[in-house]
C-alpha cells in the first residue's frame, strides 16, 4: 500500500513539471508575438475588402494616367506666366533650331553635321581639351559635334571658305602652272594678300625655292602684318628629293633627313635623329606642317613589316612643333585607268589591314593631318567616284572604321590629276561635301573660293559643316 502512494506522488510531479513546461514555452511565444507586433511597421489602412496587391496596382495606374480633361461648362485654369515660361518651346513653335535658341542666349553654337554618325556612337560630344589629347578616337567617337569658338563665329562666310583652301603661291597669284614659280611678295601678290586676309597658307614647292635667304624672306613676307589666325606653309618629302634641292637650302647632298630610306634600313635610333634633322630645317623657314609620303603602302611594301623608323621620325618632327601630315590613304597608285585617272586595285580588306594600318601608326606616333589622293579605288568606289571626293572614303573608312580627329585634306586638285573631268571648283566642293576638312589647289583660287560659296548658298554645303572644319583646322595650328 505504501507502495502504491509514492507511485502516485511520483505521476503527480511529473504531471506538474509537463504542465510548467508548457506554460513557459506558451508565455515565451506570446513574448516573442508580442516584440514582432510592436516592433513592424503598421500599414496604412486600405478600403475595405481591397488587398495590398491591388492597392499597389491601382497607385500605379494612377500616376500613369495624364491629367483629366475639364469637364465640358467647367472654367479652364489658365497657366501663370512662369510656368509657361518654364516650359520648353519645341523647333515647329518656335521656328528656330537648337543652334538659333543657343545663340540668342550668347552660347557658343554646338555642330552637329554628322547625326547619324553621332546616333551610332551614342556618346557625348568630346571637349576641345580631349580632343588635342589625341587625333585617334574610339570608333563611337567618331562625327561628334564640335563646339565653335568666338574666333570662329565671327569670321564671315567667305573668310571662313578662305580658311579651307590652301593653294600654291602659283594659284594664288593666277599664275598658269606650266610658268615660273613665285619667289618673292611682289605688288599682285601683296593686292592677293590684302583681299584675302584668311587665306588658310599655302603650299610651298620647288618652284618657290631659290636660295636658303630668299626662301626665309619669301614666308616672313607671306606672314606680314596678318591676323591671329594660324597660317599654314605645307612641305612635302617629294618636293625636298634630290641633291639639288637640298643644296639649294644650304644643305649637303649626304644629307640624310628623309623618311623613305630610313624605313629600308633605318632604326627607330637614325630615324629619330632624322626627324629632328627636318625638324630643324623646317623650323629655320616658319614651316609648319610637313607631308610624309612614303607612309605609302601601295609603293613602299617594307611599311607592312617594319614600322619603328615612321615613329621614331614623326616624334621627333613633332618635338620640334612640326605638324605631320600622313600621305596617303589609300594608298597612291601610279598607275592610269582608261580615263587618265590614277587607281588602286585594292579591296576594302585590304585598305583595311594595310593602308589603314600604317596610317594608324603615324597617328598614334603624332601624325594629325590625313591626306586622301585624287585616286580611283573601283574594288570599294563604284561609278567611277575619286578617293578624294568619296564619303566612304573620308566618313566611313577615316573618320568611323579608323576613329581619326584630325584634319583631313585632299592631295592637290588640278584639272591634270582629275583628267580634265571636273573644275578645281567642282572638285572641292564635292571634297568638302564627301567630308575633307580642307582642299589643296594648284590653280583657280578665285574660282574655287566662290565655287563653295555659291554651294553653300544654294544647299549643296552646309555652313555648318563649313564651321565644324574651321574649327578642326583652328584647334590643330593653335596646339
């Protein structure tokens, strides 16, 4: 019986002890309920039988949906005078362009002549310090719009034409071609001068050189009493060939300042002594860009392989402030078609894994002008369309596939080198409107000058296409 009574007990408090156990955990998870109630947000109260989700939608809607229509015998609020003023007039309001907006604000005009090209790159206009950073750009950079400077937007239309074109003292002076060269500033070239004051410079021959002295005083004369804007005086390697003509600027005939036998034999060592050899020769006369034509791979098959002597040579010509202008892309053939035109067999691949290659060496090296020959390149041009009036040689190949800043320019126009097919006039504008930034001329100067003009006036240039490369040319001579 004893027995019996201590199993009881014993049941008992185990009885107990369950009981506790679950009256603790009950009161822990009431506790731990009533935290997570006091501590969440409370949610804003909703309509009646609407659940979040819909809540959320019907906000939604809400913010999408435009402002509701006045209701038909309902005054109209008119908008205050500030807030309309708030408000952006559109081009068809307005009548006025972007550009016509800016310059009734007293901005600088924004170009923008290559909005396709801008579209694809879909990046922002670089500024003037990027790009004097460098003349190749990444493709998406390529017809970007420039900014015009003050010193730009207030030379005249003919001024800024002027600025474009650069003939020989020969074409400037209306002297034939097959005549003596000019040697000196007499009274028709000083009349010239004074009716040109934005003549962009000129392109200096053989034909203009007599002596070391001569040659001095016939650029200092040239510069005499001109403007700030930037002259440019061209050389070209060819014109330097030859014993003769070296003597003539003082020169020996073992001379060794030329890029084309460096790249046969020349390391990037001789080469750079080389440059700075031309550099200083150039210097002694204000001459202040400099074409290099053996960066030619059509004649010159070592370009392909061996490269170090075209940087070492252009770094060093740039070191000394000598602007260098890579010739040519494409690459200049000799040889005629049946029409009397110079031509290139050479397909798109391989302007693009030659020429153009080449080319973007000498830029990376400091090259910042391009010239385009007066070539026919029927593998990519078709109808017979010249190198130096094609688009897709200078927007397509140049400016998108090879990404180049710089200033491109044509090789000389003359009714020779076109065989008789086009005026100089009719060769610049269709150089200009293809995307050329400038036009070498060796004959018509007058003609050519008012050939664009008149283009431009009856819609076949745009003006602002004409800004954009005064000011490609500006940025590139005030460097």
């Amino acid at each position: 019986m004893e027995t019996g009574r201590r199993s009881k007990i014993i049941q008992a408090r185990k009885k107990r002890k369950i009981i506790l156990a679950i009256i603790t955990a009950l009161l822990i998870l009431t506790a731990a309920i009533l935290i997570i109630v006091f501590t969440r947000k409370k949610p804003e109260e909703l309509p009646e039988g609407t659940t979040s989700e819909e809540a959320v939608t019907a906000e939604t809607e809400e913010k999408a949906l435009p402002a509701a229509e006045p209701e038909a015998g309902e005054p109209q609020v008119e908008k205050s005078e500030e807030a309309t003023s708030q408000e952006k007039p559109s081009e068809s309001e307005t009548g006025k362009t972007t550009t016509d907006l800016k310059e009734d604000a007293g901005e600088g005009i924004s170009i923008d002549t290559n909005k396709e090209d801008k579209e694809d790159a879909g990046t922002a206009s670089p500024s003037k310090d990027e790009k004097k950073s460098s003349t190749i750009a990444p493709e998406d950079s390529a017809g970007s719009a420039t900014v015009i400077s003050e010193q730009i937007k207030d030379l005249s239309l003919e001024d800024k034409i002027s600025c474009l074109v650069i003939p020989s003292p020969e074409a400037f002076v209306k002297r034939e071609i097959e005549t003596d060269g000019v040697t000196m500033v007499g009274e028709a070239t000083q009349k010239c001068l004074d009716s040109h004051p934005y003549v962009a410079g000129f392109n200096i021959s053989h034909k203009n050189i007599e002596n070391s002295d001569q040659l001095e005083e016939f650029i200092a004369k040239l510069q005499e009493g001109r403007n700030n804007y930037p002259m440019i005086f061209m050389f070209s390697e060819e014109e330097l060939r030859g014993n003769e003509n070296l003597t003539k600027l003082g020169e020996t005939s073992e001379s060794n300042v030329f890029l084309g036998p460096l790249i046969e034999k020349g390391t990037y060592d001789e080469a750079s002594q080389a440059g700075k050899q031309m550099g200083d020769l150039l210097n002694k006369y204000s001459i202040n860009v400099y074409v290099t034509p053996d960066l030619n791979t059509t004649v010159n098959k070592k370009l392909e392989h061996d490269t170090d002597a075209v940087g070492g040579y252009i770094e060093n010509l740039k070191s000394q402030g000598i602007h260098v202008c890579a010739a040519y892309f494409p690459g200049k053939s000799y040889e005629k078609d049946a029409d009397g035109f110079l031509y290139s067999g050479k397909t798109r691949y391989e302007l693009q894994n030659e020429d153009s290659q080449i080319i973007k060496h000498a830029v990376d090296s400091g090259a910042d002008m391009l010239m385009v020959p007066n070539i026919r390149v029927p593998q990519v041009l078709s109808g017979g369309e010249v190198a130096s009036m094609s688009n897709i040689v200078m927007n397509d190949l140049i400016r998108k596939e090879m990404g180049f800043k710089g200033v491109i320019i044509t090789d000389v126009i003359s009714r020779d080198q076109l065989a008789g097919q086009y005026t100089t006039a009719q060769a610049a504008v269709a150089a200009l409107k293809a995307g050329a930034d400038m036009v070498l001329i060796d004959e018509d100067y007058e003609e050519t000058l008012n050939g664009i003009k008149n283009a431009v006036a009856g819609g076949e240039l745009n003006e602002d296409q004409i800004n954009e490369s005064v000011q490609r040319v500006y940025d590139l001579m005030t460097r």
